[in-house]
C-alpha cells in the first residue's frame, strides 16, 4: 500500500513536471532578507502543489478546471491530498502568500486554463509571481537574465546542426516507440540517466533515497502499462525546436510531444505528457539527462 500511495504520489508530480521545474527565484541576499526568502520559498511551493492539484482536477472534468469558487472550497480538498500524496493537515494554508495575503486564481474564459498568482510580489523582491500551464513557473525578479520571460527565446543558444537534430528525433522517436509496446525495460535503458539524476536531486533534498525514486519510476510505468484504458497518442513533433547551450541540447514543444489518452491507476485518472527533452553527449551519444512531463 506504501508503495501504491508514492507511485501515485510520483505520477502526480510527473504530470506537469514539478520534479524538473526550475527555481528561478536567486536567493540574493543584499536584497531581501532570509525571513521574506523563507515567506518567498514557502508561496512558491504553495503554487506548485496547488497547480498539481489543478492539473488533477481537470484529468477528472474533461480537462477543464474549476471555478473560483470550487477552487477555494473544501470540495477541492481531495485534489490537494493527491497532489500532496496524503492527507493534507491544514490545506487552507497552502492558499496563502506569508507573512499575509492570498494566492489569486484567475479562471480562463474557456475553462482550459488558469493563471495561480501573487498578488503582492513586489514584498519578495520581484516584479511577478504566478504559474499558468501555458507558461510554467514565472518568478521574475526584473534582471534580464534571471527572471523569465517566456515570450522571448532565452539568449545565447547555439546552432543546431542537421545531424544533431536527426540524432535528438532519432532518441524521442524509440521512447516513443517503447511506450507504444508498453517495453518496460527499453522506456527504463532510454531513460536510465534522467531518473537517477531526478532520484539524486530528491536525495538531496531528503526526500526519499535516489533508489527508491529510481524504483518507483520503473514500478509506476509498470503499473501505467497494465493500467486499464492505457493507449498512446500518435507521436507529435510538429512544434518542437531544438537548441543547444554549451554542451547541453534540448528539444521543446508547447503541445505534448509524447502523450497517452486517459488512464485510470487506484481509481486515479491520468495522462502521460512530454514536452521537453534535454540531452547531454555521454559516451558519443546524445542521452536524456532530463525531462519535463505535465
């Protein structure tokens, strides 16, 4: 049972990539002060879990998300646990923006998406703090480097020759592939590099030990294969691009590149969806070193 409750746990944070979202939030110092980092850390961790819980909800309503007044109900409580992996103590909290304040929820019109926002980021030193599955985690701090703006490309990206992309396409199209014949051990070999580096990174943050992140990757794609209404979506490259930064490659897409249609694993219904692949040359090839799933 242990085992089924963080499988389920793993596959909700997979979802939309909470394990690889990055934290472009620099802990500077001169400019703020370690209590108002420590209010900062702890509502950007809020947004997080409360994204994962949206991202749940709208599996269970046909992919849309609910009103504000669901939201910030008790009716939404469930969808918190899931995305939490228990039972949540104090979920109202998980609402707020420390010292004081309260995270704005901001339905679109067509109820396909959201925006979880900040209302006062400015009292953590930056210019905006929200996510929105369009645009991911913002936490823009006003520096042209460090915050994020994601209607321009990131600068300094290398040229992509026409043989690093063939070789890129060449790994996303055998994963693909893999998961199409439901191969355990062929999704595992491909990904083999990313899950460890992933089950290091909560390692260190002293969340579980790097082997049993590693195992309960494999264990919850096992259960993912034998779950009932299993079925891969065709593969979609039609809007992925392709870059370097030094020695690091990625291919990216903002529509899913390899995705499943609705599943059901313990009565949970979810969506296998990627769409980035970041890679790095390791002994002559391209491998995946990372990628992000939501």
């Amino acid at each position: 049972m242990k085992r089924n409750i963080f499988i389920i746990s793993l596959l909700c944070l997979l979802l939309i990539g909470i394990l690889y979202i990055p934290s472009f939030c620099e802990e500077k110092t001169t400019e703020v002060s370690q209590q108002v980092l420590k209010y900062r850390n702890q509502t950007v961790n809020n947004i997080k879990i409360l994204a994962n819980a949206l991202e749940l909800y709208a599996n269970d309503h046909h992919l849309d998300y609910p009103a504000e007044k669901e939201f910030y109900s008790k009716e939404f409580y469930p969808y918190i646990n899931k995305a939490l992996g228990k039972k949540a103590s104090n979920p109202e909290l998980l609402y707020n923006t420390p010292p004081k304040g309260q995270l704005k929820y901001t339905l679109s019109k067509t109820s396909r998406s959201f925006k979880l926002s900040c209302q006062n980021p400015s009292y953590y030193g930056l210019k905006a703090l929200y996510f929105s599955p369009d645009n991911g985690l913002v936490c823009d701090d006003g520096s042209p480097q460090k915050g994020i703006d994601v209607t321009k490309e990131m600068p300094k990206y290398e040229d992509v020759t026409p043989a690093e992309k063939e070789e890129m396409l060449a790994v996303i199209q055998e994963l693909h592939q893999a998961f199409c014949n439901k191969d355990l051990e062929k999704v595992m070999e491909i990904c083999d590099i990313a899950f460890r580096r992933s089950g290091k990174q909560m390692e260190d943050q002293g969340k579980y030990t790097a082997e049993e992140v590693y195992y309960s990757y494999k264990g919850s794609f096992n259960d993912m294969f034998r779950a009932e209404g299993f079925k891969m979506n065709p593969l979609d490259t039609s809007d992925l691009t392709y870059r370097k930064k030094d020695q690091s490659y990625e291919a990216v897409s903002v529509i899913p590149v390899i995705s499943s249609s609705k599943f059901y694993i313990l009565n949970n219904s979810v969506r296998l969806r990627v769409g980035l692949f970041q890679f790095e040359r390791i002994d002559g090839k391209l491998r995946i070193v990372k990628m992000n799933l939501y």
